[in-house]
C-alpha cells in the first residue's frame, strides 16, 4: 500500500469517528439541557443507532455493494448527514428530535462498513494494516471529546455543528478517496445472507450459544453508560466532564494491546468474566463516586471502560472467529455485531431510559445511587449466569 493511499486512508479513520465523538456522548446532556427530555425519552434517542444497526446489514450487502462506489455513497450520505444534524438543533421536542436523529443513524451507520470495505480494498495485507488505519478512528473519537470539553460546550448545539461541519467536509473528501467499485448485480446477496445467517450453524455449538445469550444481556449495561455517564458527571459537578470521559477511550487502545497475550495465556472464558466483573466495578464506582473524598471512583469508573469493552467485546469478536473458521468468519462477525450493537443494545437503551425515569427526584436531580445499581446487578447476573453454564474446550478456550 501507497504511503499516499495509507494517509487518506487514515484521515478517513479520523473523520469517520470524530463526527459520530462529537455529538454522540453528550447527546443525553444536550437532551435535558435543552429539551428537557425525561430519561426515556433519551434512551429512545440512543436506541436509534441499535436500530440502525439491525438496518443497515441490509442495506450494505443488498444495495450499497452491488450498485455503488463505496466511497460515492459515503459521500452521499456524509453530505446528507451533515444537513440532518444541523436540523437536530432545530428540534424543540423530543420526538421530532428522535426522528432526525433516527435518521441520520440510518445515513451513518452503513457508512462504517463501507468505510472498512475502501480501507480493505486498497490493502495488501490487512491483517497488519488495518488496525493501523483503524486506530485513527480512536484518535478520531479522542479528539472531539477533548475539543468539545476544552471548549465546554457539551451542554450546547454547537456539538452538533461541529459535527455537521465536519460531516459535509468528509462527505467532500469521501469523492476523491481511492475508488471501491461496486460488486455488480452478480453478487450473491440475501437479506439471510447480509444478516449473517450463514453463522446460524453456531447456535449449534452449546457453549457459544451461552456466550452469544451473555454478549446480548451484556448490552444493557453498556446502554447505561453510552447513554447516561455524561448526564451523570455534568449533574454531580465534575467539571469538563467530555474531557475526562476520553480517558476511557485511552484505556481501551491501551488495554486492546493486552489481550493476544491474556487470550493464548488465560483462555476465553477467564478474559470474558474479567469484563464483567469490571461492568460491576464501574457502576459500582459510580454509584458511590462523588466530586469530593470519592472522586477517584468517579475516574476509575471512566478508566475502567478500557477493560469492559476490550475483554468482553474484542475477546468476543476474536472468540466468535475461532468458532466461526474461515469459511463463515464474515458472517459470523456481521450476525455477532448484529445481535450486539443491534439486539443488544435497543432493549439496553429502552430499559436504561426507563430506570433513569424511575430514580429522577426532579427533572435535573437524579438517584444515581440506585440507578448505577441497576446494571451493576444486571451484569452480576449475566457473570452468575457465565460462570455457571459456560464450558469451553480448552484447545479453544486458549487458542489465539
């Protein structure tokens, strides 16, 4: 690969995932700033990107390979974009929002596959190039987070410009990225097929069925955190709370580093239960962090991120590919991402809307105490449930 190919390629990475940084972690803050929307209300606004998620599979494989340039469509739908989030500042209710927001997330989300399909393409060996194209996505995510608190503006519209602005000068530069041909009407495609269905002959094997159960469940404690840790921070008082949430993403390059060792050294299933017992960890710091004596528990819960994804969800991406083998390893990935992203995390920001309700005293004063509780036990649950049911040959619990 081009050294030319490789920095357009990388600025593509950043773009991509500084648009979906910018506006997305603060979304619930600018909801009860500015529409005073109830928790409810905001977990539907989160559940869009699920929705999108279930969507788009059938949209990429069915439309967007077969008939379009790659890097045409992302464009396309970059540019579109961008017009919705502008018009999302202009929403003065919680459902007109909703369905911009709905939306874009049905713009944006294909636009992540495709993007990886223009990375793959212009590749000579993937397996070591891309997740040195990928890693300025993180970048990407780190510095809006870090511009948007620097600036405090997390409780604005202006996140949203931001991100609008941003959006229409990537949809520009998506035209001249290096060309992703379309497949061609003679493409095998299926809305089976573009769902993943091939990897249906997985729920054959018992112990992955009892882990793909665990990643669903798994879910609504993350909906939790995506869609109310920086409501959270900005009502108990931490100040450039944006900013300090990137420390999660730092935690999660650095800890990504980590797992070939611990998945060859401690198997599967010992990285999977460390991933859980650190979603009970966080919420639990949570749950008792404060901007006083306690506000370490505050950074812990934030840090923490780094091992509640990577060991639960990168371990099981990397888990689901050994299961899978090479024939199905794609639709594999797409049917775990699909019931993850999609499955998962719908019911998780429906029900994490709904407990946030529960526990608010007032329209800005919240239980957090009893809220953190809630997916600290769900996850202390979905742990019982691992530990007690998952039995996996260790020639695969260990293999790398």
């Amino acid at each position: 690969m081009k050294l030319t190919t490789g920095i357009s390629l990388a600025l593509m990475m950043f773009l991509q995932y500084f648009v979906w940084g910018a506006w997305y972690v603060t979304m619930g803050t600018y909801m009860g700033e500015n529409l005073h929307s109830s928790g409810t209300h905001v977990g539907y606004a989160f559940s869009a990107l699920a929705l999108a998620t279930i969507i788009s599979p059938f949209f990429v494989g069915m439309v967007a390979d077969r008939f379009f340039a790659a890097q045409k469509i992302m464009g396309v739908f970059h540019l579109l974009g961008a017009a919705l989030l502008f018009l999302a500042t202009k929403m003065t209710a919680d459902w007109p929002f909703i369905i911009v927001i709905l939306l874009y997330s049905l713009l944006y989300m294909p636009t992540i596959a495709l993007s990886n399909s223009v990375a793959f393409s212009q590749m000579t060996d993937p397996g070591k190039q891309f997740p040195w194209i990928r890693v300025f996505g993180t970048l990407g995510w780190i510095v809006a987070g870090l511009f948007i608190g620097y600036l405090s503006i997390e409780k604005t519209a202006i996140t949203f410009y931001i991100a609008a602005g941003v959006s229409a000068v990537y949809g520009l530069i998506s035209f001249a990225l290096p060309n992703t041909p379309p497949k061609g009407k003679a493409a095998e495609v299926s809305a089976s097929k573009s769902l993943g269905a091939d990897a249906f002959v997985l729920f054959k094997d018992k112990p992955y069925v009892i882990f793909f159960i665990a990643a669903i469940l798994v879910c609504i404690p993350l909906s939790f955190y995506y869609g109310f840790a920086n409501p959270f921070l900005n009502e108990v008082g931490m100040d450039n709370a944006a900013g300090k949430m990137i420390f999660g993403q730092v935690s999660e390059g650095i800890f990504i580093l980590a797992i070939p060792f611990l998945f060859n050294s401690i198997g599967v299933k010992k990285m999977l239960i460390l991933g859980m017992v650190a979603w009970m960890l966080r919420y639990v710091c949570f749950a008792y962090g404060n901007t006083g004596s306690n506000n370490w528990m505050l950074y812990a819960g934030i840090i923490l991120h780094g091992v509640c994804y990577d060991f639960f969800f990168v371990t099981g991406y990397m888990y689901t590919e050994k299961k899978a083998g090479e024939k199905i390893k794609s639709a594999a990935q797409g049917l775990f991402t699909f019931a993850t992203y999609g499955v998962g995390m719908l019911i998780g920001t429906w029900i994490s809307g709904i407990v946030v309700d529960k526990y608010a005293t007032s329209p800005t004063v919240h239980n957090w105490t009893s809220i953190w509780f809630v997916p600290a036990g769900i996850a202390a649950a979905v742990l019982v449930y691992f530990i007690i049911f998952f039995r996996e040959r260790k020639a695969i619990a260990a293999a790398a």
